[in-house]
C-alpha cells in the first residue's frame, strides 16, 4: 500500500491537514487509534482565534460553525475584587469564536466521511519509520511520500524526529467542569483569587464551561459538585452577579506543562500540533497553534518549501508559549509565592487593564497575531 501524505493520529491537526490536502487533490490516509465515538466525545478547548475560523469556514467544513459559533469582541480579568473588560474587538479588530474542539472534531470527521476518503479508527500506528516512510500499524505497511505526525503528545511520531527538548512544568492543575446551565456571564471571565485560578467559560447558550485551579496530581474525587461551585462562587465573587449552577455532566482533571521540540520535521517526517508543542490551557492557544501548523504543513506540501516547515511554525509556536506562560504565571497562585509573587502579578493586571497598548497587546496574542 502506498500514498502521497499518510497522517496518524484524527485530532484537529490530522484532520485539519487531511481536509486541506483534499482541496488540494493530494491523497492521503488517517489512522486513529480511538474509536470515532471516543474523539467526538473527548472534551477539550473552545475557543477559536478569529483566523483560525475563518479557515475552517474556507477549508468548507464551516457551516455549523457559522450557525453555532458565539462570537465574542473581548473577555474579563477578574482580581482584587474589580472586573475589568479587554475590548479585543476594538482594540485590534478582530474577536474570538466559542466553538468546542469536540465540535470542531465533528464536522471534519463527518467532512472526511462524506467525500468517502480513509479514515481508519482503531488502528494505532506502532511506528513509523521517518528515512523509509513507512508507517506501521497492526496488520500492514503504509509507504508514504510525506508522513505527517499529528498524533499527540503521547503518540509514536515524536519519538522518531530528534529534537531538543524545551520544557517546564507547572505545579498545578485544572479541574475542568462542564454543567448544562446557562452561562452566568456575557464573555470569559479569566479570575485572578487568593484561594487560585478561576475561568468562566461556555459551550452554548445551555452549557457552561468552568474551571478552578487545583494540584497537578488533584483526585477528582475529592471534589463533589457542591464543592465545585463553593470555589467557583468563591473565586468570581463580584457585588451585583451570580453565579447560577445546575448539574454537571463532566469532570476532569488536566495537568500543565510546556513542551517545544526542536526541530519539527526529520527527513520524511514533518510534526504537527500537541505531537510537536504543549501549551499551558490558560491562553486558549493549544488547538489554535495545531491548526495554524497544519495550515503551514498543508501549503508546503501542495506549494513547496517543506525544508523551511519547521522553522516557520516555530516563530508562531515560541510566540504562543510565551503569551501561555505569561497568562499563566500572572493569573494563578503560585504554590511557594511569596508577596512579592503576588504584588508582580497584581501590577501586570493592573498595567494590561489600564493601559490601552498593554491591553492590545494582550488582544493581539489572544486573538491570534497575524504578523508571526
Ligand atoms: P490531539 O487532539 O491529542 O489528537 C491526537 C490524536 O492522535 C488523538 O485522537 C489520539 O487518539 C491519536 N493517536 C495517538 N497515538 C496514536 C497512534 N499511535 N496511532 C494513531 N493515532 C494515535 N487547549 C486549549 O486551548 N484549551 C483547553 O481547555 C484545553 N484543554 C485540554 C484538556 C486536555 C485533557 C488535553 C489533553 C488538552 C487540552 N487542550 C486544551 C489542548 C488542545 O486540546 C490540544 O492542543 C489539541 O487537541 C491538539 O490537537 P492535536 O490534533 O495536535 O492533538
Ligand atoms: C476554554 C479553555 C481554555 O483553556 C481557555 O483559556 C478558555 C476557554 C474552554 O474550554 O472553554
């Protein structure tokens, strides 16, 4: 068996980047080691930078999108007892979508499916061989022109480029719930508390979307509904608003980290998305950064210029760590912080809610820089 692109792993950037090779007439192949139950159904991200969108709706996988997609023009930080808005919209132009990975998932699935191309779930890929091209799988061989990587952070194809590795890993943890009420705010609310970390977010006009700050290594058990929303009401405690809850459908705990791999391709091999980079959730960047990768990787294979792949990606990669560390470190409590800590982050909170050219900044990165 043989192909132009064979492209393992179904998340966003393999099925992204099979969409566009598509409407490129480039053939390609998708092995998946979950079931298609199990990727529509993964809870993930939600918040699409404007462009990213926009693509989406250019690569036709769109119409649902336009239809459910909530359009936000800013979003809250919340600290030392005041709400204050970032008016993205005006500040540079352009806004954000709220629009679930799971969704996103959804209608490039059913894009694929219906255009009657390979798609095959349940089939983890034991190896690839980056000089050969060949991908490994139970069963059988894939020759490839190009293979594309975009299994994940725990998948095979990282293991197969060496790279230096640049990392940091953080001492804490979000407990992530979704709950079928509606969302109690018009945008985001990013909350910067004593008791830690709080964000606000949504799916739809029926579900939100929240999260608190907790130990990397958190037992979910420890945490019943009612304590849920004790330190949600807690850390976004505003004079005049309310948090309203209901009952929640979903738990998690997710740990933080970053993670570049240097360089993103080796030989036949070209990495994409968390198989490549992680970003700390905090700057709602890691789906946008898998998208803007494969957008790269899909115009270099159908245009030229795969030499120059990883080093174009890495600019936009190192420029979204940066903002996601920064996001980070300023909004949560940092265990073992001392006043001093705490001052700092409350004067950069401060500064980015005062200043009209801090606070554009923080829009730019948020909403997705173009000029990188
Ligand atoms: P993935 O979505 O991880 O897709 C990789 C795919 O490869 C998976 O479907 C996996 O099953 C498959 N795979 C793995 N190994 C193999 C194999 N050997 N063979 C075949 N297939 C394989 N980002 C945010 O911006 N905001 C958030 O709130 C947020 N929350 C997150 C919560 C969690 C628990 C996690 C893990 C990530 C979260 N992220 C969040 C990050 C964001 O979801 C990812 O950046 C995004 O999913 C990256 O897309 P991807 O396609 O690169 O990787
Ligand atoms: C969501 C997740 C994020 O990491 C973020 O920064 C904003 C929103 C969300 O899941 O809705």
């Amino acid at each position: 068996m043989r192909t132009q692109v064979g492209i393992v792993g179904a998340g966003p950037a393999g099925l992204t980047l099979a969409r566009l090779l598509e409407l490129q007439g480039i053939e390609t192949v998708v092995f998946e080691a979950r079931s298609r139950e199990y990727c529509e159904h993964r809870i993930r991200a939600g918040v699409l930078e404007h462009r990213v969108a926009e693509l989406l709706r250019e690569a036709g996988v769109g119409a649902r999108l336009a239809a459910e997609g909530i359009s936000h023009g800013g979003i809250h930080l919340q600290f030392d007892g005041g709400r204050h808005h970032i008016p993205m919209q005006e500040l540079v132009g352009r806004g954000i979508v709220i629009y679930g990975q799971t969704e996103v998932v959804k209608d490039l699935i059913d894009a694929r499916l219906a255009s009657g191309l390979p798609l095959h779930f349940e089939t983890a890929v034991e190896s690839v061989d980056a000089t050969a091209g060949v991908i490994r799988y139970p069963g059988g061989e894939l020759q490839c022109d190009v293979i594309a990587g975009c299994d994940g952070f725990h998948g095979v194809c990282r293991q197969a480029v060496p790279a230096e590795a640049f990392e940091r890993e953080y001492p804490f943890g979000w407990l992530g719930i979704l709950a079928q009420v509606a969302p109690s705010m018009d945008e985001l609310v990013y909350a910067h508390h004593e008791r830690g970390f709080a964000l606000l977010s949504l799916r739809s006009p029926q579900l939100s979307r929240y999260y608190v700050q907790v130990a990397h290594d958190e037992d979910v058990a420890e945490w019943p509904d009612e304590r849920v929303w004790e330190e949600l009401r807690a850390r976004t405690a505003l004079d005049g608003w309310e948090l309203h809850d209901g009952p929640i459908i979903e738990k998690g705990v997710t740990g933080m980290r970053s993670y570049v791999g240097e360089p993103m391709q080796h030989e036949r091999l070209y990495l994409a998305g968390d198989a490549a980079h992680i970003v700390p959730p905090t700057g709602a960047k890691g789906l946008n950064l898998a998208i803007n990768d494969v957008r790269i990787l899909a115009e270099a294979i159908a245009g030229g210029g795969l030499e120059h792949y990883s080093r174009e990606c890495l600019r936009r990669v190192w420029r979204a760590e940066h903002f996601s560390w920064w996001m980070t470190t300023t909004l949560h409590k940092l265990p073992g912080g001392d006043p001093f800590d705490e001052r700092l982050q409350l004067s950069q909170l401060r500064y980015v809610t005062t200043s009209e050219p801090a606070a554009r900044s923080l829009a730019e990165n948020y909403t997705g820089i173009e000029a990188i």
